[in-house]
C-alpha cells in the first residue's frame, strides 16, 4: 500500500490529478491512512500509466474509461477496442483538416500585412473584422 503522494510521485502526476481520477472512477483508493491519507494499491500505478499512455494518444479521459473497462472484462472483444481507436483516428484526421484550413487562413493573412504602420490600418485586422460577405473575410 502507498500513500496518494507516493503514487502521485511514482505515476508523475500531481495529487490533484490523481483525486480527479478518483472523482472520475478511473482509480480507486483502498481506504485511508490512521492519519486519514488515501492509500492505494501498488497495482493503480499500472492503471495510471495506461491513464497517462492513452492520453498521449489523444484519448480523452471518458475514452479512457472505456478502455480500462475494456481492458479488464473478461468477456470484452478486441473488435471494440479497435473500433473505439479507428473513431480516434477519424476524429483526428478532422482536427487535422481543421489544422491545415486555419494555417492556410492565417498564412493568407500575413500575407496581406507587411507589418508597417498603424493596427488601425492592419489588414490583418481588416479581415478580421469584415462582414462574412466581404471578399477581404479570411
């Protein structure tokens, strides 16, 4: 058994993280201390990790929930878990067309202001604050 700052400082993660966790039902203390400190199961740093190494991968906590889940029924089925990581993907692929199309804009953008003179004369700012029927609106 460790204390919550124990895990906190083996997971890499503050003791606020690992509270909200718990508020969240990814981990689960095993009860509290004599002096009333959470304490934890040596085995909730391995679910930390996977916490920490899915979030990495862009998955967010509930997805992570769902993982865990997942990872830990005996009955669940692998065709899940690769469904729930292609969506993943796919929701990547758009934030990164999203990426690409607001680069593209504030490319064209810069483009238009050689960064002389006053912001009241800026085209950038122009273009910001066009009516969406100006052709100067990025």
């Amino acid at each position: 058994m460790v204390t919550i700052g124990v895990l906190a400082r083996r997971a890499g993660v503050g003791t606020g993280t690992l509270r909200y966790y718990e508020t969240l039902g990814l981990i689960k203390p095993a009860g509290r201390s004599g002096g009333g400190y959470r304490i934890y199961h040596e085995g909730e740093l391995r679910r930390l990790r996977f916490i920490r190494r899915a979030q990495e991968l862009g998955f967010s906590l509930e997805e992570v929930a769902t993982l865990l889940a997942l990872s830990e029924t005996g009955g669940a089925r692998a065709a899940d878990v690769r469904r729930l990581t292609r969506e993943k993907l796919l929701d990547i692929d758009r934030r990164i067309r999203d990426l690409e199309r607001m680069k593209a804009g504030l490319e064209r953008l810069t483009g238009r202001c050689n960064g002389e003179g006053p912001a009241s004369e800026c085209p950038i700012l122009a273009a910001l604050n066009a009516d969406d029927r100006d052709e100067d609106a990025p």
